[in-house]
C-alpha cells in the first residue's frame, strides 16, 4: 500500500514538509532497505518523532470536528469548509507519519552514518519576529501560567512519544540534546513550531466569537480550551528559545570567524 502511495506523490509531499520543518528527509522505501547510514539510536528517534506526530495529529483531527459540526448546524458554513480544509490537512499528515513509519522499519542500523550528517546552521528567518524581545522574562512568562503549562505539554508529549513499557522503564523525552549542533536544530524547529500554533490560534479565534454570537454556552470553554492550547505551544516556543539564545548567538559567531578563517 505504501509502495504505492510513494508513487502516487506520498514520496514528494514527504520531501517538501521536510524541507519547510528543516528537516532531514528519509530515504525511499526501496532505498531505506539498503541504508546503513543511520545509528539504532537514530532509527529509535525517527520512530518516537513519528509515533508522537501520528498520534498529535489524529487528536488534533478529533478536536476539529465537534468545531466544523457546529459551524455546519448553524449554517456557519465558511466556518464549516474551513475547518474541514484542517481536517484533510491532519488526515494527510497522519497518512504521511504512516509512511514514515513504513520507511523507518526498514531502516538497518550501521555502524557509518556518514550519510546522514549535515552541517548544521543557525536558521535567521523572520529573525525581527523570533528573536526573544526586552519584556520576555520568567516573570511575565508565569504570570501568562506558561511554566505550568510547559509540564503539562511534557506530560502529553511524553504520554504520546513513549510506549508504555518505555514509560513503565522510567525513560523521558530529550528535547534538547548535550551538543551545540542539537540546540541550533532545536530552535530552528521551534520556528516551525511557533509559526504553526500561532495560525491555528488565530484561526481558533473564529470558534469563539462564532459560539458566543450564537449563544453556544456549551461550545465556548471548548473553543476557548482550544485557542489556548495553540496559544500556549506557541509562546513556549517563545519561552524555550530565550533561555537558549545566549548559546545560539554564540554559535552564530563562532560559525562566522569559520567561515571567514576559510574564506
């Protein structure tokens, strides 16, 4: 099934979310069966990242449709194509975990990971945007409940990222690795991150004003619930990158006196 969905475009649509995620692309099916360029620990990563995004990305289909329901019953239909355009959406990234998955089983670990080692950089797109301004500190960050809301994102992540024997061994997600490589690509992700919550809170705020026109008392902890769920996963994006700007500011300079030291 999956041989041919990778040649029906599931392959291309693999590579273009990877490169806009700034991330590196698997190999093919056909070509995963050879490769030996990736670690066990590597493949066991690939595997987690995917159980986790599969799993977020079903529920988050799930938490779409009570919304397009409601639009739909109360003839909100531009609401209702909208939020159905979002369900496709997660339905084909489901789809693509699925494939991903299908790619990592046939992963072989090797002792050479030559293939897959990138030069890493220091991302500075929208740079005016996300880079940590003056009034972002602990302070208001807590007041806004953004370091309670940080534990409760690392218990779901963890709850969708492990299995439960992994759980039950006392293991964590590592969200940002020991080296300055793991840093630099966690922040470059965490623009992604941020830039994608960010559009989905603004479209949550659709829901909410449309559940309280209409009086849907019913419907407006819910909507509310789910703008601030996008809300809050992106500025702990926020949050996350200002305690690790100093270190990317500094891998920034460094990275230049290489350059200029080949140059």
């Amino acid at each position: 099934m999956m041989e041919l969905l990778e040649r029906l475009g599931l392959r291309q649509f693999h590579l273009f979310v990877s490169k806009k995620a700034g991330e590196e692309p698997l190999p093919s099916l056909r070509e995963a069966k050879e490769s030996t360029g990736y670690s066990a620990d590597q493949i066991e990563e690939f595997r987690s990242a995917t159980r986790y995004f599969g799993q977020a990305n079903f529920w988050r289909l799930v938490f779409h449709l009570p919304v397009l329901l409601m639009f739909w019953r109360f003839d909100g239909y531009w609401g209702a194509g909208l939020f159905l355009a979002l369900v496709l959406f997660h339905t084909s990234l489901i789809v693509l975990e699925a494939y991903k998955a299908s790619v990592i089983q046939r992963l072989n670990p090797g002792d050479s990971v030559t293939e897959v080692i990138q030069i890493v950089r220091s991302e500075t797109w929208g740079e005016w945007w996300f880079s940590p301004k003056g009034w972002e500190t602990d302070r208001v960050y807590r007041w806004m409940g953004m370091l309670w809301f940080k534990i409760l994102v690392e218990y779901v992540i963890n709850g969708l990222r492990l299995t439960p024997e992994q759980r039950a061994a006392g293991m964590e997600v590592e969200y940002v690795g020991t080296k300055t490589e793991d840093v630099i690509r966690f922040e470059n992700t965490s623009r992604v991150s941020e830039l994608t919550h960010f559009s989905m809170a603004l479209t949550g705020v659709f829901p909410v004003f449309f559940a309280v026109w209409h009086e849907l008392w019913l419907a407006v902890p819910f909507t509310i619930l789910v703008f601030y769920a996008d809300l809050g996963c992106a500025l702990l994006q926020r949050l996350n990158r200002r305690r690790i700007w100093p270190l990317v500011k500094r891998f920034r300079k460094q990275s230049e006196r290489r350059e200029q030291a080949v140059g």
